[in-house]
C-alpha cells in the first residue's frame, strides 16, 4: 500500500525531471520551409512506416543504433561512416543493422532538398517513427543537430551486457542521464534480442560453477537451454530480450519479465536486484506509463553532445564525410 501511495507522486517528480532537459539549438520544425514544399519528417516517416510494414523488426535496429551513434561522441551520426577503423568496426556494432533504411531515405531527401537534413536528424526521427509504429506513444523530436567527420572504433565505449548496475550508472552519468533515464533507455529491450553465445554462460556455466545463473528463473532457464540454446547446437540461435508474445512491442512486458526474474542479460536482471534500480523495475512493471516514458527518454538521448550552428557538416553522403 505504501509503495502504491508513492506511486504517482513518484511518477510525476520523474516525468518533470525528463521533461527538463535542455537540447541546445535543437528546435521543433527545425526543417519547416527548408525543404520547399517537402515535409522533412511526412518523408521520413513514410519511408519508414513501408519499411516497418516488411520488417517489423527495424524498430530494434533504430533503437539500438540511435543508442549507439548517441553514447560514443554524441548524436552526430558518426556510427554511419564506413572506414577500417570506424566505430562500424568496434565489437560491439558488428551486428548493428539498418544502415540501409538511412541511406535509403538520405537519397530522397537529397534529390529534393540536397544539402540540408543531417544525417544525426534521420536516425532520431527515424527511430521515433519507428518506435511508435511499434506501438510507442506519439512524440516531437528537436531537429537541427549536424554530422561528425571523425569516427574510430577506438572511441566505442558502451556499457556491456554484463556490467554491474553501478558501474552502468555512472558510465550513463557521464553523458547526462540519470539512474532512471538508464532503466528507461534499457528498456528498448523489449525489441530487443541477443545470441545464445552471449548467454551461454549464464545458462550452463555461471562464474565457473558449471550451473545456470542463480538469480535465472530455474523453469525459465530449462525452457531455453531445453528449446533455444540447447548444448552442441551447430547455430548462434537469436534469443528474444522479452517474452517473445510481446516482442517488437514498446510496451512494459520487459519489466515484468525482470520481476519474475526472466532477464535475458545479466544487467537486465541486475536492474531487478540491485537497490538504486528495483524500485524503478517495480514501478515501470505494475505502471501503463512506460511508452511514454521512455519516449521523453528517447528525447533526452538524442539531446546527448550534440552539434550545432557551424559544427560539423551536412553529410551528402552518411557513410563519408564531405
């Protein structure tokens, strides 16, 4: 009863704190009457709504690349440069997927307005769209950010699937998100899917012991080693972040997952576990608020480090600088 007492006021105090961030020169209708008679964003978003319609699972790319264009030197599009030593070299981007979608809408956009939208502004607005035809709640992103010319993989430092929840936190302080901006961004798992290799070792060799995870769901884990990640299996089989009835869905599924400790990632569970982080689990679980939570969240990552007025350049090519 306590906890629920809290609930609301807790939910309000968050909301205002989302809500006021600050992004610089970003504006709303950045574009408007940039492009002629051309609605930047009405182009944007029906390239990706026939996109969506194909290949519903383009939200999960979107979502992960604006995450990992945004949290390695800023939102600057410097994850769609191609180069050897390119932050698409890093480990961590290998499996990143979608490049396409982007280049695909930078070329209409040139052929009517070249010059003008950013290569940054695609992947927010593009992730937007894709995020609501997925069942999001509708939002504005700011627009006018400019593109990066540098990109090294040597710069790649993004949070892995296994780091401890305090470390993750202050690895998201330094880009100026706080602890439930964090578990609210993490929640795009709920798209999300990952490898039997890299949990292999949380179901069949947890620290050395030669058993699954303690803190796994025991029935939750035999389903997977039994029917996803089997032993001696010839394939890297894809492993669903959520339960895989509400996959591809933005909605608050993830949480409850993590509640009944059927997290797929360690710092999925973790969340659940730890002290700083439990709370918000709980709250974002048992709440129909998250979609549009995590859609403020969605516009305070893309408000990270970004260029502006005379930075950087206005790519006419995302994967090459001028």
């Amino acid at each position: 009863m306590y906890y629920k007492a809290l609930r609301a006021p807790l939910l309000i105090l968050l909301v205002l704190a989302l809500a006021a961030a600050s992004h610089g020169q970003l504006q709303y209708g950045f574009y408007n009457k940039k492009c002629g008679k051309n609605n930047v964003e009405a182009i944007i978003q029906s390239i990706v709504g026939a996109r969506f319609a194909s290949d519903p699972k383009i939200v999960a790319g979107l979502l992960r690349m604006q995450f990992h264009d945004c949290f390695v030197h800023g939102c600057d599009a410097s994850i769609l440069l191609d180069g050897p030593y390119s932050e698409k070299n890093a480990g961590s981007n290998l499996s990143l997927f979608g490049f396409d979608l982007i280049d695909q809408i930078k070329s209409v956009l040139e052929s009517v307005c070249p010059g003008v939208v950013s290569c940054a502004d695609i992947i927010i607005a593009a992730t937007r769209d894709a995020s609501i035809l997925a069942g999001g709640a509708p939002f504005q992103v700011q627009m006018g950010r400019r593109d990066g010319m540098v990109s090294l993989a040597s710069l790649v430092n993004l949070p892995p699937a296994d780091i401890p929840v305090q470390f993750a936190i202050q690895l998201f302080a330094s880009k100026g998100l706080n602890p439930f901006d964090m578990v609210l961004l993490l929640g795009a798992h709920t798209c999300g899917v990952t490898h039997c290799s890299v949990i292999n070792n949380r179901l069949y060799n947890y620290k050395g012991t030669g058993r699954s995870d303690p803190t796994t769901n025991p029935l939750y884990a035999n389903i997977l080693q039994s029917t996803v990640c089997p032993k001696g299996q010839p394939f890297d089989n894809i492993v669903f972040l959520d339960d895989p009835s509400s996959v591809l869905t933005v909605d608050n599924s993830y949480y409850k997952q993590l509640m009944n400790n059927k997290g797929i990632l360690p710092i999925d569970q973790a969340l659940a576990l730890d002290g700083a982080t439990r709370w918000m689990v709980q709250m974002l679980a048992n709440s129909s608020q998250f979609p549009s939570l995590f859609a403020q969240a969605l516009v305070k990552l893309g408000g990270v480090e970004v260029l502006t007025g005379k930075q950087g350049q206005i790519r006419r090519n995302c994967r090459r600088t001028n």
